[in-house]
C-alpha cells in the first residue's frame, strides 16, 4: 500500500520518526503515563528533528513537508505514546495551522520559526463549558475599544494549554454594541489577564497537558486578530478539518502499538501446550485487527493525499477519523482479551493504549459528529 501515497521521502520521515519512537520514547512511555510527566525533553528532540514545524514551510524555519508526511510522522510517534503524538499534532495542526491559514505576514514572521523550532508550544482555544459540538455557540466576548480588544470569557479541555507560548482562541466580536460574528485571535501566554487553570486528571493521554483558560479583562490589540472578523469561525472549522485528519492518523498509530504487543505476546504466550496464536479464535481477532488498521491507514492517506493536492477532503478527513477512532478503540480492547489478566495489569502496556483511545471518538468533533458531516456530504455529492 505503501506506494500507493508514499515517495521515497515519505519513507524516510516514517524510518527516522520510528527510530526516534522506539529509541526515546518507548523506554518512558509507560513512566510518563503513570506519573502523568509532561515530556518537555522530547519535545525540545521533536524540535531539533523538524516535527514540530512539519508543515510549516522552509522560508519560516519549518520542515515544509505535506500532510502524508505528516501523517506519518504522528503514526509512528502514537504507536509508542499517544500523549507524546498528541503534543506534537496539537501544537502543529491547531496551534500552527491557523496561522498558516490565516495569518498575516507580520504575524507569521512574529511566530512561526519560534513555533517550527519547538522554541514555543501552540495551543487552541475553541471549547467552552456550553460550546463543544456545537462551537458556534462561544461565549467569550471580545469588545471593541480603539484599538484594542477587551476579552472576557474562558475555554475548557485545551491541549498543551500549561505549555504553550501562543495561544489561538475564538471570540465573538462586539463593535459599537453590534455583535459582528465570531472571530479568531492569536496571542502570547503571558499577556496579562490570561489565566491557564490547573491540570485535568485524564482517563488517558495522562502525559498530555489539558486545562481550563479564563480571560478576565484582557486586553489585546487589534493585531491580534487572525484573518477578518467576520470569518473566524470558518477559520477554526477550517482548521479542524485537517485536524481530524491527525486524530485519523493518532488512532492508526495507537492501533498499531497495541495491535503490535497482542501479536507479539501471542507468540509467546502458551496454553494447552500451544503458542494461543495457534487458537484458531486468537489468530482471527488478529487478522481483524491487522485488517481494519490497514483500512484506516488507506483512509488516514488517502485524505492526507487529497489535502496535499489541494482537492476537498472535508467528507473523507471525516471518514478517515470516524473509522480509525472507532478501530482505535476496538482493537485496543481486543489486544487486552489477547492477553488475558495480564492486559489487564499495567506491566504489559495494552491497558494504556486501550485507555488512550478512548478521546479519539471524542476530541476535533465526536463521533456523532463525524456521521452527521459525512450524511451531508454524502446527500450532497447525490444531489448534484
Ligand atoms: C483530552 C481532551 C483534549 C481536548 N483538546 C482540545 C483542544 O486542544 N482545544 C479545544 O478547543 N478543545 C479540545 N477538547 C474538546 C473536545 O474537542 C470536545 O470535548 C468535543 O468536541 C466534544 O464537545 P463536548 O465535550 O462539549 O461534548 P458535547 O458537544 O456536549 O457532546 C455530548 C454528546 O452529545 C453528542 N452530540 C452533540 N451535538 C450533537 C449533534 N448535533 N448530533 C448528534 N450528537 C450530538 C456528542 O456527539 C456527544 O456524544 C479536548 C477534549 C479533551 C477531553
């Protein structure tokens, strides 16, 4: 399958992102889940090997790769951690992307070779207590005054949120008294008024760094706005389209890593003097899972590829996350089963990848909403 989207630099990025997987962050994956350790050291290596300005193009400081490359990248950093993976895909697909977007040249000479070296981490703010789902339902006010900007509100669920240098976030815009739609800004997160509240305890992603942000009478200059004020919030939804492809991408790495030490302790582990592969109700849960991991790959690539060829890829990213969360999650519930009691104590990993999958159905639009983008592309493309 593999030449089907790969060239031979895509290759390259997959054998030097594994080596770094399974030299670094392997030996710690599991440390750093338990002790919930945000992993600041592999960060700062993920800058030095180009993967945090993967996308961002050379002129900026970045790596200037396409989005199967990407793709890639964020495979084979889930296949030994997804915490790990998660950092790096949220400060690159939502912390970078909107600026990459939308930003103006000031603003990307400001930020992105700070962003692509890994020097700063981004976050993304679109959550908000009544505002998930359903995004356009933000409450965070930002109000006109001169020149500036006066921010009130907060964000809730924010990835990399007590790490990150740059924060984007949503806003409604209120000039004059007229609420003019809801925009997006960019801003440093020492700009007073900001507050990051403390660490959520997470079922999974344990070493990811997740909090609350509230603004309280922060004021920001107009410059701060990404794009025009009318079109920010078809800047965020922009940017959660090609996310969804990295989450397609974080379940394929995450399936993998699990689906890989079911196979390897089925190998080893004998009952009624047999290896238990040998069982014919084993070998198959195994081919299942090595099945549906390669349909997700397809599907993970294939909207990567469309992305790269600037085609619309909003119905298949949709597909692609939909489908490979969805594996995720069951072929990380299959690798426990394989290995008995044992996936179920902590010294055999699986239990971690199977608790890691779980946001996958969640985080960048739930399930639900994946099938309720693809039922309307799909009536759509009917229809014309
Ligand atoms: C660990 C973690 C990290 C995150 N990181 C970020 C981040 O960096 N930035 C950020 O902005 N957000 C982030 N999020 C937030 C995440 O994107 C939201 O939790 C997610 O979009 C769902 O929103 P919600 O939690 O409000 O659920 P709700 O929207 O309240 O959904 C509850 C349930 O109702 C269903 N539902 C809602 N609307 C519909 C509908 N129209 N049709 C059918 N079903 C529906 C949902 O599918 C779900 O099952 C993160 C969340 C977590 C847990």
């Amino acid at each position: 399958m593999d030449s089907l989207f790969f060239r031979q630099e895509h290759v390259m990025i997959r054998d030097m992102v594994r080596d770094f997987a399974d030299t670094q962050i392997m030996p710690i994956a599991r440390s750093l889940d338990q002790e919930e350790r945000f992993p600041t050291e592999l960060v700062k290596q993920m800058g030095e090997l180009g993967l945090m300005g993967v996308m961002v193009p050379e002129e900026y400081g970045g790596s200037g790769l396409d989005m199967v490359s990407y793709s890639t990248a964020i495979i084979e950093l889930a296949r030994a951690d997804a915490s790990v993976a998660i950092t790096m895909a949220a400060h690159n697909s939502l912390g970078t992307v909107p600026l990459l977007l939308f930003g103006n040249d000031n603003q990307k000479r400001s930020y992105l070779p700070k962003l692509a070296s890994g020097e700063i981490l981004g976050a993304f703010g679109l959550t908000e207590p009544e505002a998930g789902s359903d995004a356009g339902a933000t409450k965070t006010k930002a109000v006109k005054t001169n020149n500036d900007y006066v921010v009130n509100g907060g964000k809730i669920f924010i990835t990399n949120a007590g790490q990150a240098g740059l924060l984007s976030f949503t806003a409604q815009v209120i000039d004059g008294g007229d609420n003019i739609g809801i925009a997006a800004f960019i801003i440093p997160t020492d700009t007073p008024g900001l507050e990051i509240g403390k660490k959520e305890k997470k079922m999974g992603w344990r070493a990811s760094d997740t909090r609350q942000i509230y603004f309280k009478d922060m004021r920001i200059p107009s410059s701060a706005m990404l794009g025009k004020p009318e079109n920010g919030f078809k800047t965020f939804l922009k940017t959660l389209t090609s996310g969804r492809i990295s989450i397609g991408a974080l379940s394929v790495g995450t399936a993998l890593g699990a689906y890989e030490k079911a196979l390897e302790y089925s190998l080893e582990r004998k009952a009624f003097d047999q290896p238990i592969h040998k069982f014919q109700s084993i070998g198959f849960k195994l081919a299942d899972m090595a099945t549906n991991i390669e349909a997700s790959k397809l599907l993970v690539y294939h909207a990567a590829w469309l992305k790269d060829q600037g085609k619309d890829f909003n119905k298949e990213a949709a597909m692609a996350k939909l489908f490979s969360s969805e594996t995720a999650m069951n072929v990380t519930n299959q690798a426990i089963q394989v290995h008995g009691g044992y996936g179920y104590v902590k010294d055999y990993d699986v239990e971690r990848y199977f608790r890691d999958a779980k946001i996958l159905e969640i985080g960048e639009g739930t399930s639900e909403i994946q099938r309720l983008i693809i039922s309307r592309e799909i009536i759509k493309d009917f229809q014309l």
